[in-house]
C-alpha cells in the first residue's frame, strides 16, 4: 500500500484517522524533508536514491508563503502564494508506462504589494509566475544530504496594461542542496538559479537590473529558527537583497496547518516587476508564512 488512506468507524463516522501508507518507508531525514511540515522538499521511497521526484500529493509547496506588513514610503503589505502540481501520477497511465514523466510539474506564484497607506488602499503591483518544469533529484539520505535539479520555462507579468505592462518569459535552470549536520536536522542549503530570456520586449533592458542569475541560501532546521536569503545582481550592477528570518508558532493557528513569525528585510532594485528598474530603500516587514 502507498499513499494515504482514511478509517473511520462504521457506527461513528465522524470518528476519523488518516494514515500515509508510506511513511514506514522513509528515513528520519525524508519524513522532515516532507510537505507534511510546511516545508519544500520531496518525499521519496528509501529505497530509491535518484530519479524524478515523487511526493506524496500532486499538488505541494512550491515557493514560500506568507504575508507581512511594514515598509516606508508608503506602509505596505507583501504577501505571495505558491503551489506546484505534478501532472502525471504515479499509478495513472502514463506514470505506470513512463516513469519519467512522474517529474513533470506545473507551477504558480503570485507576489502582491499591497499599499496601505493610500485613501482607496490600491495594489501597488503583482507578479503572476506560471511555470511548467521537470523535477530531477539526487539523494543521499545515509550521508545526510540531498540535490535536486529543475529546470523549464517559465512566465512572469503583472498583468497591466501600456505603459504599466511588464512580462518577460524565460527558460531555467535551478539546483538544490542541503547538507546536514550531525544532529540530523539543522541543516545548510544553497539554491542557485541561472536563466535567458526568450521574450523581454516590455522591458529591454531588465537584464541589467535583474541579470542571468540568483542565489539563494538557508541555515536552520525546521522545526526551529530558520534564516534564508535571496540575493540577485543584474548586468550593470543592480543588485536586490532579500533576508527572511523566521521561528514556527507552537500553536498553529489555522486548524491543521503549521504557521511561522516571519521577518523580512528587502533592499535594492525591483521589489516589484513594474518597478524592476527603480532603487527602494530597506523595507523591513513582519507578519507571518504558511511555507517557508
């Protein structure tokens, strides 16, 4: 048996217990690597140490989740939502025929600032991703790390208008690692990024500003404090900082999902696409995420 199955009593049945069949199956660092934390790894089978990835639902984290409050000029709230959905399952026809495709996934993010300050309280602008990609992972669960490559295309708007329009399509390629210290769950992880442009006729010139590239780092364990951060530089120089510290809540505060106090800080060029080419000072934000 794989995957989840629910009991219930027959004389009883609001009485209800779900249970993931292949839990038994994974190691220690597997488990904490799982969706079931409101983390973003994978869960894998031991028994398989490559190969696509496999997770337990189609449909997991992506990037993360949150939404905070702060900034100058004028107070804001930024908050993004993201999810990933794998399109072939594992049992299902092409699955069983063609194990390769259980790697195939689309994706969506959708990052927000939202203006607080103004009277009519507008949106400042959004960023829509779609994004469809292939999911390969190499793991070494017995040396306490794991690599995962993706890489697709992927599309990005804030879905104005004229002179407001911004959009520019790219092809990627991502690596993720983590390596494990002793204790078996603090953990370092690095996340380069590199991409072209296919299509960028919105904003000539972005490239300068946002560049071919980005590099993510994290240090912490997750079921503790956890510091990540995102640092970009574009071809003239540009360069954007994202720091994100963040400690989970002991109770959850929505039913069935974990929760984090979260504090961002963000500097430099295109906190926004529509501003992609504009400098903002250090925002500080705080509130809370679902995923980090």
């Amino acid at each position: 048996m794989l995957g989840f199955a629910t009991l219930s009593l027959v004389d009883a049945a609001s009485a209800r217990i779900v249970l993931d069949a292949g839990a038994a199956s994974r190691t220690p660092l597997q488990t904490a690597q799982s969706g079931t934390v409101a983390s973003r790894g994978d869960v894998i089978p031991a028994a398989a140490a490559s190969g696509p990835a496999v997770e337990a639902s189609a449909l997991g984290f992506h990037e993360p989740m949150y939404f905070l409050v702060g900034g100058e000029d004028p107070v804001s709230a930024r908050f993004q939502f993201s999810f990933r959905y794998r399109l072939f399952d594992d049992h299902g026809v092409v699955g069983e025929h063609f194990p390769v495709a259980r790697g195939l996934y689309f994706g969506f993010t959708q990052t927000s600032l939202w203006d607080l300050q103004s009277d009519s309280k507008p949106f400042r602008d959004s960023s829509f991703r779609p994004s469809l990609f292939y999911r390969w992972r190499l793991s070494d669960p017995e040396r306490g790390g794991f690599v995962a490559l993706s890489g697709g295309y992927e599309h990005e708007s804030n879905g104005k208008d004229d002179e407001s329009s911004r959009s520019i399509d790219t092809l990627f390629l991502k690596a993720e690692g983590r390596y494990y210290l002793e204790d078996g769950v603090t953990y370092f992880g690095i996340e380069p990024k590199v991409w072209s442009y296919l299509d960028r006729a919105d904003n000539p010139d972005i490239a300068r500003y946002r560049g071919y590239a980005e590099l993510g780092l994290r240090f912490g364990r997750e079921d503790g404090v956890m510091l990540t951060s995102l640092l970009r530089r574009g071809t003239a120089g540009k360069m954007r900082r994202q720091f994100d510290l963040s400690y989970p809540l002991r109770r959850s505060v929505f039913s069935g999902v974990g929760a984090f106090a979260h504090l961002q800080y963000l500097s430099g060029y295109g906190e926004t696409l529509l501003d992609y080419n504009e400098k903002s000072d250090g925002q500080w934000r705080i509130g809370f995420s679902l995923v980090r």
